[in-house]
C-alpha cells in the first residue's frame, strides 16, 4: 500500500515528544512490511536540508478563504521513508519552538490544507493518509465532505492515530468557512463540535475510517471520562 503520515513532528527532524517517536517507528515498521510510506511534516527552522541532501519538488499553493498562500514541497529519502517538507516560514520558521503561538489554528490548518493540494499534485497515489493528532486532524473531514467526489481524493481513506487527548484543537465556529471553507452544518450537527467549539480532533474522531492509538493500555484508557479529557463518549461511539 501506499501510505502518507502526516503529522506535525516526526524524527529525525522534529520533535517535541512522543508523537515524533511513533510517526517514524511506526513508518520504519510499515516500509518492513513491504508498504511504500511517505511522511509529511512542516518545514520548521532549524532543519538542514543539505545535511539529508533535501531537494525542492513542487512549488504550490494554498487557498484559504480569501487568501492565495504559496508553499514549496522539499523531499528527501530517509531509512526507507520518503519525506515531503512544507515550506512557508512566515508558518513554521519561527524562533520559540514548534506550536504555542496565537495562530497555531491558522498555521496547522494552512498546513493540512497544503497536504491536500500535495495529494492532488503527487504521482503517487496514496491508498491510506494517517493523521496524528489535532494538528491535521481536518484532513479526514476534508476527504469526506468537500472533496469526497474527487476522483483522486475521494478513494483515499484516513486512518486517525491519538497520541495526546489533552489537546483538541479548539477554534471558534465561524472560523470553519474563513479556514477550510467548510460548511457551518458540520458544526451545528454536532460533527466537529466539541465544547461549543470546533474541536479538529473531534472532526478526526468522527470522520477518520480507522482509529488508533499507540497501545492497548492508552486505547483502555481513551474509553473513560478521565482519560479521553471529554472524549470518550465520542469514541466510544466509533
């Protein structure tokens, strides 16, 4: 199969904890099981792309509302992973660490927004995407809802990978159109709201086709009130 990661970190580029360490163990253990694995991360400052003879491949953009925001898409090979950066450094090429700033909604938005148009231009046509997290966790809304009669986007099914509940991606619901230019339904239906708020993990939860976590212990505890911090009853519906 042909799988793309897309998260937020990922060793041996970024990282900030545990989330880095699964997305490439766990795309180490894929490509040994004969699976092509791709991994797609932001490209944040501190990361050299002459030490891992990174390479510019694509020159995109994204639309986000009424706003046109160009990126790059590097690439490099790395134990037997394909990794694809997104560049923007007025997003991610910042001075105090990877997320805690005022616009970390808009920066993760813009840059599972740009997974979606690299989707559209990559040869490769992946079978799986697996999102980590509340960072990209719009992805599988995305590919269910707006671009679910693509011909290329549409077969495409997502997998969701929990590492850390505490952190929902919280936004405010007018922020839907102006972000993803998704319609208002989704949060008033109750599909991606969580707290009177759009929740991206929430929208993860109910739209992803498979979800996961990264042990049997951690999916027994996501099932109870104290452990999924306010998910459970949506998890336990899935």
């Amino acid at each position: 199969m042909n799988i793309l990661m897309a998260t937020a970190e990922s060793l041996p580029f970024s990282k900030t904890g545990g989330l880095a360490d699964v997305a490439y163990a766990l795309s180490k253990e894929l490509v040994r099981q004969d699976n092509n694995v791709s991994i797609i991360v932001p490209y944040y400052k501190d990361l050299d792309p002459t030490k891992y003879r990174a390479k510019k491949l694509y020159s995109l953009t994204v639309k986000m509302n009424w706003r046109i925001i160009p990126f790059n898409v590097i690439h490099t090979y790395f134990d037997g992973i394909h990794y694809y950066f997104v560049d923007n450094p007025s997003y991610f090429k910042r001075n105090n660490g990877l997320y805690g700033y005022f616009d970390d909604g808009e920066r993760y938005a813009f840059f599972s927004l740009a997974v979606i148009e690299f989707l559209k231009k990559i040869s490769i046509k992946m079978d799986i995407v697996h999102v980590h997290d509340w960072q990209v966790g719009m992805i599988p809304c995305l590919l269910k809802t707006k671009y679910s009669q693509d011909p290329v986007l549409g077969k495409i099914k997502s997998v969701l990978t929990i590492h850390n509940p505490l952190f929902k991606g919280y936004f405010n619901a007018s922020s839907l159109w102006d972000l993803y230019e998704l319609d208002y339904s989704l949060y008033t239906e109750g599909k991606v709201r969580l707290d009177n708020q759009v929740s991206t993990l929430k929208a993860a939860i109910y739209f992803a086709d498979k979800i996961t976590t990264v042990s049997p212990t951690h999916k027994n505890e996501l099932l109870t009130p104290e452990g999924s911090k306010g998910l459970s009853y949506d998890l336990q519906l899935r």
